[in-house]
C-alpha cells in the first residue's frame, strides 16, 4: 500500500524526469547551438530536481527501491507525471510553451513546497525553485521573441498555446493523496496558485501578442496513472538498457 | 585530429612582405603571443582559421554520436554526466567559433562551409555509437586524444586560441575520466555480456582514434611550418606514440585486448609498437565515405534548416523592438 507522501513525491519526481528527458531529446538539434546549451541545462535541472525526490520516495517508501529502480523499472501505468510534460517536443515553438506552462505553474509551486513541512521536500523545492526561475525566465522570453516575431513565428507559438492548454488543468487539480497531505502542511494546494499562473501568463502572452485559449475541456489522468500514448516510446527508450540487461550496473 | 586541416594544401597567398615576416618570426620565436590586432602574414591567419574553424566544427558535430545514447543512458547519474558532457562540447564549439571571429570571419560563414561541405570536422565522428559501451570508449579515447592533441594547443602562439584551449582542456580531461570510469564499470564491476560490449566497441573504435592524429610524419604537408609558427608542437607522430604508451596500460588493467596483433612493448625504445595503419580506411573516411558522413552533415543541416523559422523571429522580433524604443525615444524628444 503506497503512502501518501510516497504518491506525492513520486509525482513530482515523475514531472521532473519527463520533462528534463524530453528537453534533453534536442541536445544537438536546436535551431541555435545556444539553445542545445539552454534546452540541456533545464533538462539537467529536471533530472537533477528527480533524482533527489526518488532517493526520497525510496527512502520514504522503505522497500529499498533506489533512484533507478523508481526511474527505470516501473510501467507506464506506475508513472504519475501530469499529461503535460509527455507531449513531444514537436516544433521549437511547442517545446517553449510547455516549458512556459510548466515553468509558470512550478514556479510558484516550489515557492509554497520550500516553506511547506517536510524538512525534505521543503529543501529539495527550495533549489528547484531558483531553477524554475530561470525556466520561466528563459520561455517566456522565447515566447515573447516568437510570438512577436514573424507571421510564421506567431502562428507555430498560437498552434502550440491551442495545443498544449488543455493540460494546464490537471496542473491544478487535487486527490484525496493530496488532500491528507495538504491539510498536514506537507504539500502545496495548487489551486492556491491559479491566478498567479495566469496573471503571470497573461503578462507574457500579452507582450507576446497571443491570445489565451477559452477554457475548454481538460485532459488529466497521468497523476493516476492514466497516460497518452507517449509514455510508452518515452520509457522504452529510458528503461532499454535496464531491461535489456537485468540486474546489472553500469 | 579535430586538427586534421592542418593536412591539407594551401589556396594562393599574396606576396610576401620578408621584413615584417621577420619580425613575426622573432616575436613567435620568443614566444610571444600574438593577439588578434597584431600583424600576421596571411599563411598564419588561413591556417588558424581553418584549424579553429574544424575544431569547431569536431566540438558541434560531436554532438551527435554521444547525443545519440542520451535518452538511453542506463541510469540518472550517466544520464546526467552525459547530457552535462554532450553541453560542454556544445559550449566548446561556441567559444571556439569565438575564437576563429577574432581573425575575421563570422560564425555564419564558418557554419555555412561547414554544411556545404568546403570545412572538415573531425573524421572520428563518422563512426556510430552502436552501443553504451561506445559512449565510455569515446570518452575515455576520442576525449584522451584530443587531450594529447590540445595540451600543447595551450602554448599555441596565437593567443584566443591559447587562451580557448587551456579552459576546453580542462573539461576534457574530465570527460576522458568519466568515460574510463564507464569502461570500469563494463570491464571490472560488469558481467560478462558487459565486458564483450566494451571489447566489442574498443575492436572497432581502436584503429579510427590512431587515425585521429593524422597521416604520417612524411606524409603530412603542414607540419614544417606550423611547427615554425607554433601553431603546433608535435608531430603527428609522436602525438600518436604519447597516446599509445598513455593508453595501452590503461586497456590491459581493464582487461581488454587491442585489435592489434603487433602491438607489443619494446624494451630498447621503452614504447609500445604498434602495427601498420590502414591509411586506405583513413582517406576513405575524409573524402567523405565513412559509414556516418552523410548522416551526421545531415542532422546539421536538418538542425539548421529547421531553425530558420526561429532565427528569422529573432531578427524580426529585436528589428520591432527597436523601431518601438526609436518611436518612443522620438516623442520623449519632442
Ligand atoms: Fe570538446
Ligand atoms: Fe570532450
């Protein structure tokens, strides 16, 4: 029987791996070499940020499962990343508005955690926050150059925002696993960040010259385990060597 | 080498000026660094250019054949210590296009010669990465190569070039290190089907790094005079001879054997011999038809090409930017 504190910090790890994994699929394809510097030090940021919150989730789960076990030998069904991070990288332009929309959202997210109750977590959140902050910094600048950039530019960064927000939702939403640990001041209640997520979006995609998309429905699941077709290639590439070779360091 | 151009001929140079040659010489003779504002002869300059420009071009297009096990590291620490090797070759090839700016030319240009194929990069990138093991042996040679090319580089008369070296051979010698601790955990700690994964990949990257160092003494056309200039220290040769005598005991306390029936110790030189290079596969491989060539100039070109959406939103977006802050600056005036 999983612990909330367990389900809770696997999440967050899962997030960080998924998406430093896909940042790190453009490292020598970028369309500057100084964004494969950009894009790898975010994606070693995320990695760095996993392998502290899987050391804990082993350590608070107690069943001797390292980082490696946690990263690479589980399922796609044992994965608890948001839907968001999964989605690939398609054009420059989608990769910027998901680091966006995750930067806007953890950004503050990390804020609350570093002042959160669990001496762990609090820590690990209090550098992951001065690293989202760059994040955040860094695309939303991006999306601002591309937004107002050329015709073409505008219409590739408006495609991606249509595309990419009906995950922002599940960002928000909370479960009973939370709900236990939210009231303990252990974890941070998303819904608490809402409107400085859009505020601080509004800013950038107003200088950016795009517009917010109306509401619409929202696509979550991946914190239960339920996940787009994705995962699947995503992991296959990740757990190959694990897989392939049980038991066997490297 | 990443240095391979210093193998190849000249283009026409204007005529020459003895007396301030002269004097150039003497300045490199007491070595002097010569910084990019000083006089040059026009030799000097071309041969830098090019040298630093596929230094360059080695760091970049090195990218891809690691890049390629990124996603498929086997944990989150090689993961990590991968994708944080893969950047700093990126981050090499931006100072060293730095560098090469200083003579006169622009990235732009050196990249567009690069994709059309008028600059060379380094012919070691032509091989695949088949398999992990390929990663710690190109760290622990590819790296451990280039290492024992660019030490003396640090004493290169040219300053920026000096200057880039003594930095890039720092990392080196981390990434040469962190690749032979790859090739311990296969060959010391690993099980069997580790270890013929790593003597797999050391059959077949063995000859290719040898290569790396260039033609032989008598064959190489630059070497006389970029030894004169201090562009370069060693000859190929003896490059090739330090590596060997570094490396060979470092294979043996792993447990591999060198695909070399010939390489053995020799008590009167007190280095190791090794057998005859297949100069054939060598010159194969830089005209053009090693097994990776056209995929790797490909994946640059795919990178480029795709980028210039991106890089036309840049100019457009700092050309609006401008024009506001003109507009702006117009009605504080008024
Ligand atoms: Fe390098
Ligand atoms: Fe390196």
């Amino acid at each position: 029987m999983e612990t909330p504190l367990f389900t809770y910090t696997l999440r967050l790890a899962d997030n960080a791996l998924i998406l430093g994994h896909r940042l790190s699929e453009w490292v020598g394809h970028a369309p500057v070499p100084e964004e494969d510097l950009a894009l790898a030090n975010m994606g070693l940021d995320l990695i760095g940020q996993a392998r502290a919150l899987y050391t804990y989730a082993g350590e608070v789960e107690g069943r001797g499962r390292d980082e490696d076990a946690l990263a690479y030998l589980r399922e796609v069904g044992g994965y608890r990343n948001v839907l968001l991070v999964e989605q690939p990288n398609g054009d420059f332009a989608h990769t910027i508005v998901r680091q966006l929309l995750f930067a806007a959202f953890a950004h503050p997210f990390f804020e609350a955690l570093a002042r959160a109750q669990d001496a762990t977590l609090a820590a690990v959140a209090a550098k992951a926050v001065k690293e989202l902050a760059y994040h955040l910094r860094h695309s939303a600048e991006w999306t601002i150059r591309l937004g107002d950039g050329t015709p073409e530019s505008h219409r590739r960064t408006q495609t991606a925002l249509d595309d990419l927000w009906a995950f922002t939702g599940e960002l928000f939403e909370t479960d009973q696993v939370e709900r236990a640990l939210i009231d303990r001041g252990i974890a941070v209640d998303p819904a608490a960040l809402r409107t400085r997520f859009e505020r601080r979006l509004d800013e950038v995609l107003a200088e950016a010259t795009l517009a917010r998309p109306a509401g619409g429905f929202t696509q979550s699941g991946g914190r239960a385990g339920r996940h787009s077709e994705h995962l699947g290639y995503i992991l296959s590439e990740l757990q190959y060597l694990q897989r392939a070779y049980p038991g066997a360091k490297w | 080498m990443y240095t391979q151009a210093l193998n190849v001929k000249d283009t026409a140079l204007p005529a020459a000026d003895p007396q301030r040659e002269a004097r150039f010489q003497a300045r490199i003779d007491a070595e002097e660094k010569i910084e990019p504002n000083d006089w040059m002869p026009d030799g000097y300059r071309q041969t830098l250019v090019r040298q630093i420009a596929q230094h360059a071009h080695s760091e970049i297009v090195g990218m891809h054949p690691e890049g390629n096990w990124i996603t498929r590291a086997p944990s989150l620490k090689r993961k990590v210590a991968l994708l944080a090797k893969v950047q700093d070759e990126g981050g090499h090839g931006l100072y060293l296009y730095s560098a090469a700016e200083t003579l006169g030319v622009s990235r732009e240009e050196l990249v567009e010669q690069l994709l059309d194929g008028r600059q060379k990069y380094s012919s070691i990138f032509n091989y695949p990465t088949m398999t992990w093991a390929d990663v710690g042996v190109i760290g622990w040679l590819v790296d451990g190569a280039a290492i024992m090319n660019q030490i003396p580089l640090c004493r290169c008369s040219f300053g920026p070039y000096a200057r880039a070296m003594i930095r890039i051979c720092k990392e080196e010698s981390f990434h040469q290190r962190q690749g032979y601790e790859i090739m311990v955990a296969l060959c010391r700690d690993g099980t069997p089907a580790q270890k013929a994964m790593a003597q797999d990949a050391l059959n077949r990257w063995w000859w290719p790094v040898l290569m790396m160092f260039g033609p032989s003494d008598q064959d190489s056309q630059h070497t006389d005079k970029s030894m004169r200039w201090k562009i370069k220290r060693f000859t190929n040769d003896e490059l090739r001879r330090k590596f060997v005598d570094a490396t060979v005991p470092q294979g043996r306390y792993l447990g591999l054997t060198f695909p070399d029936p010939d390489l053995k110790f020799d008590e009167t030189t007190g280095h190791w011999a090794f057998g005859a290079i297949d100069w054939s596969e060598f010159r194969r491989v830089v005209s053009g038809d090693g097994p990776c060539n056209r995929q790797r100039l490909r994946q640059r070109k795919r990178a480029h090409e795709r980028g210039a959406w991106v890089r036309a939103a840049v100019l457009a977006h700092a050309a609006k930017r401008r024009a506001r802050e003109q507009a702006a600056a117009g009605v504080a005036a008024e």
